[in-house]
C-alpha cells in the first residue's frame, strides 16, 4: 500500500521536484527531497493540515511564495520529467524512508552550516548540501504514523 494516494500526475510532479531542488545531490538527495513531499502531503499538522494531495504541497503558498523556491525560480521543475526520475518518485511514493528526510516535514540549503532548528523545529541531519528538520515532539503525530 503507497504511503499517500497518488496518480500518475503526482508521479510527474515529485519526479519534476526532485530533478530540480536536488539533482545535484544524486539518487539518495533526490529520494530525501521526495520524502519530505510525501510526509507534508501525509501530516495533518502545523503548516500542512490543509495539504491533502501531491499537488497541494507542490504548488503550497505561504508568505505569498510557494513552498518549493522550484516552482517560481528557474525552470528545471517545468521540463518534462524522466524515466529513472518516475521510478524515484514512485519509490518514496510508494515506501522510502531514510533519515535523516525520514520524519522531515522541512529542508533548505544553507549555504554554510545547518542551523540547529529551523522555524523552531529540531534538526534531524544533513545530507550533502541539503538540512532536514522533522516537527518538534508531540506536534505532529500524523507524520509519523506511515
């Protein structure tokens, strides 16, 4: 059973995101980017209990910017995605999990060293250039139920 309902859209649209916020990561840092997709679109909780599909966090507004810097920076998100792509998007669609993306509902590139919370939630790890920070305990339940 996939962690969160999905169709092949959804499939297109993880595979975009990941090309484009962390292609230069590899296969592992693209997986990890996918996963935190995935838990927002999964937790009912804090900025996210709003977001009941794929596309929703995707295309999430906050501030008056999307979420993802991709969708508005740039154009990698906007070319078609892949085939080695799609099968990573299905991967973390279906099942992935790794820390420190595992519980992550939060990641950003620093450009220096990972600051030890993010918005006030708690540092997880870092994975090359990318920080992940999963909500702070008893926050977010629901995250951590898949």
């Amino acid at each position: 059973m996939a962690r969160v309902a999905y169709n092949e859209n959804d499939v297109n649209l993880v595979a975009r995101m990941m090309r484009a916020e962390a292609v230069g990561e590899g296969r592992l840092g693209m997986l990890m980017v996918g996963n935190v997709i995935v838990n927002r679109t999964a937790a009912d909780c804090l900025d996210f209990e709003d977001l009941r599909s794929i596309e929703d966090v995707i295309y999430q507004v906050q501030g008056g910017n999307y979420s993802f810097e991709a969708v508005q920076k740039g154009n990698m998100f906007y070319y078609r995605a892949r085939g080695t792509e799609k099968k990573l998007a299905r991967q973390v669609l279906d099942y992935w999990r790794q820390h420190p993306a595992q519980y992550a509902l939060w990641y950003f590139n620093p450009y220096g060293q990972c600051p030890s919370t993010w918005f006030g939630q708690p540092f997880t790890g870092q994975y090359k250039e990318h920080c992940y920070y999963e909500p702070q305990a008893g926050t977010c339940a629901s995250v951590y139920r898949f």
